[in-house]
C-alpha cells in the first residue's frame, strides 16, 4: 500500500465529512428534542443566546448596524459556519489521536447542557437537548471513524470505504430529516399563538381619544403617525421568541414594598384599563433611524400596581424582569407620576404580538426601551439605582434613559432624483412625554424656515411636518431641526448612540433633474 500525498488528503476529507456529519445528527437530534419538550432549550438557540450576553456591547452595535433587525439571521448563520469548522477538524482530530475529536463534540454538547441549565426560566428538561446533541455526536464520530482504522493489521479495502461513505452520508441524511423534523415540531407546539389568535381583550375603561383628524398629513414615503404592528421596529436579546401562556403568566411586585402583590392575567384583564398612544424609540436608533414607532397601548398603569404593593419612600428605581431574564431599570418617579406607564397587553386593538412582548409588557412615555419597555415582563422589583443594575446598564449604557429631542427627514430619501419644480420636503420630530413645538428646515445652509406642523396626539408621541420646496436642478443638502415644547431647539452636536442616545440633526442630500 501507498500512502502518498493524495491519499492522506483523501483521507483528511473523509474525517472531515466524518465530524460534520455527526454533529449535524447530533444537532438535529437535539433540536428535535428541543422541540418537543423546551422550545428555548434549542442547542443552537442557548449557545446564541450566551453569545450575544458575552458578546461586548460594540459587537452589539456593529451588528445592529450592519444587519438591522436581521442581527438574528446572520449570527445564526455565524453560529452554523463556526459549528461546522469545528466539527470538521474535530473528524480530523478524531482520526489523528483516537478521542480527540469526541472531547471537542463531547465538550460543545456539556457547554450547551450547562448554559441551558442556568438561562433564567430554564424548564425541567432544559438538560436534555444538548445532552443530546453531544452524546450522538460523540457516538456516531467514534462509530465513523474507526471504519477508517486499519482492522487487525489490514489498511481499510476499497469496501471498507464504499461502506464508510455510505454511513456517513447516511448519518447526514438523517440529520437533516431530523431538522426538518423539528421545524415542523416547532410550529405544531404553537399554542401560544392559537391562545392569542383566540383572545378577546376587553374594552378600555378610559378609551384613548381619536387620532386628531391633522395628525396624519398622508405624504407618500413619510412614516404613518401610528405605527401597523407588522412594521413596528423589534429589538431584543431574544435568539427565540418567549412563548409564554397567559394562563402561565403572574407579576410579582416585590423588594422595597410594604406588601409583595403577586397578579394573574386574569386579575390583570379584570382591572379598569386605560387606552394611550405612545411612542418608542430605542436608544440604538442613529440620526435618522428608523427604530421608532408610534401604537395605541392598552394596559394598566403601573403607578396603580406600585401603588397597592406601596413603595418605600427610599426607593428610586423599579427592575423590571421579563420570562426571559432580560432586565431593565425606570426611575420610579417615570412609573409614579400622572404619565400613562402601563403594564400594557394590547397594542393597535390587539394582544400584543409575541414579538412584542405577549401577554404583557412595560410603555413608558419619554424613557427609552432599554429602561423601561420590558416585553414579556413577569417582575417588578421596587429598589434603588444604587443596588442594582439591569441588563443594558451593565454594558455600558447609561443608567437613565430620557429620550432626546429629535427629527428626521422621511421626503425626500437620500439620493432620490426628484424633478425640479414644487415639492414638499417631510418628516417626524419627537421628544415623548415633553411635546414638540415645531420644526426648522433649511437647504444648503441657507436661512432656517418653519415647517408646518401638523396636530399632535399627544406630547407622549411623534409628530409629522411638512415644508412646500420649489426644487431647483442641481444637487441640495436638507437639513432639519426641532424645537420643544419647553422653547429648546435640539442641538447641532453630534454624538452616537452609546451611551445615551443619538443626537445631531439630520441631513439629506437629493439631486434635482
Ligand atoms: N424582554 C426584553 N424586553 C425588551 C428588550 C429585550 O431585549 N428583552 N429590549 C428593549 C429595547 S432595547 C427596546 S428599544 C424595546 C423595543 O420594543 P419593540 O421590540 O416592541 O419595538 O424593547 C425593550 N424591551
Ligand atoms: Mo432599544
């Protein structure tokens, strides 16, 4: 026998194949397990998931910025393509030193047994699925593999091989049966979304008022004053959407109280409940951003719930927790004052959507999402900025978040060609919960002039303005600028989203034909 170049290469491939093939059964066969008893539980879900709370925050904000809301995709993908160089070189290893490869396999499976394991919320099977995953990847590499061992002496026949291929592709076969399978297993297990396709949330005691009929000025390209659900900006730490049963849920308000108050969704949907538009904003939104929208909330204010539970006068900040152990802290005065805070369940005459945060999830107007809007909430614990910190606070975010004063220009989009001649340039200004009074706009650094504002909803939201334009040819720099309810204009420094909010205003350059 010959053991040329060629055939130690051809050799490497086949424990390459050998490993990938074992870990995507494994893989699939934890997935499919995942499916079935702990949807969160997924292998894949759990090591993305620790990934992203390891990950340093400008990991973070290079990912929202290059992939927006698809962050998720492309770390999944991320995750895929690390998993598969890793169980390629574990066959290689496997083949060189007998074990070794099996240990990286084995290895992977214990780190997605033990993160799983402590994930707050974790179920009783939390164990199983990554427990699969490594135990049948580890079993079916050593399997593989030794078909490539030389048997009593006898380098492996060309039988030898024909039989190892045929396992191997036999095992990856499976695999991806197995995933597919448990897709399909993942949606068949959906009942929260039937429990929330099936509900009726009932009528407001205090009904928002009609959106005033100048709200919505109705330009082609500019945001529509309220925001449809299905286009409405998601932001999260969830790889996997919580899926948590109304009938499962209860909120626990606890810490400096005089009395903890645990409440049911029953006992929350029986509650007189207030209707207010609210505008979101995340704090990661750049100078003309879109990770802002406007929808009608229904809940229950959280003043009334502190309120029963009562506050210690030395309390400052409430932590709120959601099923997924994401936290957040509002200073207690935003929660306590005559503003709609609400512990909200519906959104735009709907449950809200399980992305959004079902069944329930905080609005607070003027604070922005990372301190204040836990979806999915199931805590409220009523303590102080100085003995304890949440989820964003930790990674370098600033501990309060007001919204700052902010515009952009929606018409024209950057770039646009637009014809020379009348047009109307368009846009949102905002500052929740102190009002926008009006708008500027200039072209070319020329004189500032008032946009027409139209009406508001409240100061709790966004506010459209427009400014006719006679368009000249050429190329044109349009900038905006909002002034509050309070006489300030917002300012010209720039500065980034890290630590508290973008600022700086918005520019768009178009060319005129
Ligand atoms: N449970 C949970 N709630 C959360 C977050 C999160 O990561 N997990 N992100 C917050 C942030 S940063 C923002 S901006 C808002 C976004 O809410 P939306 O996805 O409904 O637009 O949710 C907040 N609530
Ligand atoms: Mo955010």
């Amino acid at each position: 026998m010959t053991h040329g170049a060629g055939s130690a290469r051809r050799d490497r491939l086949r424990s390459a194949a050998a490993g990938l093939s074992a870990a995507l059964l494994g893989v699939a066969l934890g997935e499919l397990a995942a499916a079935l008893v702990e949807p969160a539980a997924s292998p894949f879900a759990v090591i993305g998931g620790g990934l992203i709370d390891l990950a340093p925050s400008w990991a973070k904000d290079v990912a929202i910025a290059l992939f927006g809301t698809g962050d998720k995709v492309a770390l999944l993908t991320g995750i895929a393509i690390v998993l598969a160089v890793v169980a390629a070189l574990a066959g290689i290893a496997e083949r060189r030193w007998s074990g070794a490869g099996a240990a990286v396999l084995g290895a992977l499976g214990a780190v997605a047994v033990v993160v799983a394991l402590i994930r707050p919320g974790s179920g009783p099977f939390a164990w199983l699925p990554g427990l699969v995953a490594g135990l049948v990847s580890v079993i079916v590499l050593r399997l593989l593999i030794r078909r490539l061992r030389p048997v009593a002496g006898l380098a492996p026949d060309h039988e030898d091989r024909r039989r190892f291929l045929l396992w191997t592709a036999g095992a990856a076969a499976v695999g991806l049966v197995a995933l597919i399978g448990s897709s399909l297993a993942r949606g068949a297990t959906r009942s929260v979304e039937a429990v929330r396709a099936a509900l009726r949330l009932p009528s407001p005691a205090r009904p928002a008022a009609a959106v005033p009929a100048g709200a919505e000025l109705d330009i082609p390209g500019l945001a529509p004053v309220v925001t449809p659900n299905a286009e409405f900006y998601r932001i999260d730490t969830a790889l996997i959407v919580p899926r948590v049963d109304p009938a499962d849920w209860s909120l626990r308000i606890h810490g400096m109280v005089d009395r903890e108050v645990v409440l049911t969704w029953e006992e929350l949907l029986a509650l007189p409940l207030v209707e207010a538009d609210v505008t979101l904003a995340c704090v990661s939104n750049e100078v003309g951003g879109s990770l802002i929208g406007t929808a009608r909330w229904l809940g229950y204010p959280v003043r009334e719930m502190l309120a029963r539970a009562g506050v210690d006068p030395d309390a400052d900040m409430v932590l709120s927790t959601s099923a997924d152990g994401f936290t957040a802290s509002t200073p207690l005065e935003a929660l306590t004052d005559d503003r709609d805070a609400l512990l909200a369940v519906g959104m735009n005459g709907e449950p809200l959507p399980l992305e959004h945060g079902f069944p329930v999830r905080m609005v607070v107007p003027g604070l922005y999402g990372y301190v204040s809007a836990t979806k999915w909430v199931t805590q409220l614990e009523v303590t102080r900025f100085d003995r304890a910190a949440a989820y964003w606070t930790t990674r370098g975010w600033s501990e309060r978040g007001p919204v700052k004063l902010q515009s952009r220009i929606d018409v024209p989009r950057p770039g646009q060609r637009i014809d020379a001649g009348d047009a109307v340039i368009a846009g949102m200004a905002w500052q929740q919960h102190t009002g926008i009074e009006g708008v500027e706009v200039r072209v070319d650094e020329g004189p500032w002039q008032r946009a027409e504002l139209a009406a508001a909803i409240s100061a709790d939201t966004w506010v459209q303005w427009r400014l006719p334009w006679t368009a000249e040819s050429g190329a044109h720099t349009i900038e905006c600028r909002a002034v509050n309810a309070e006489g300030e204009t917002q300012t010209a420094d720039r500065a980034a989203p890290v630590p508290d909010g973008a600022q700086g205003w918005h520019r768009v350059e178009v060319t005129v034909a």
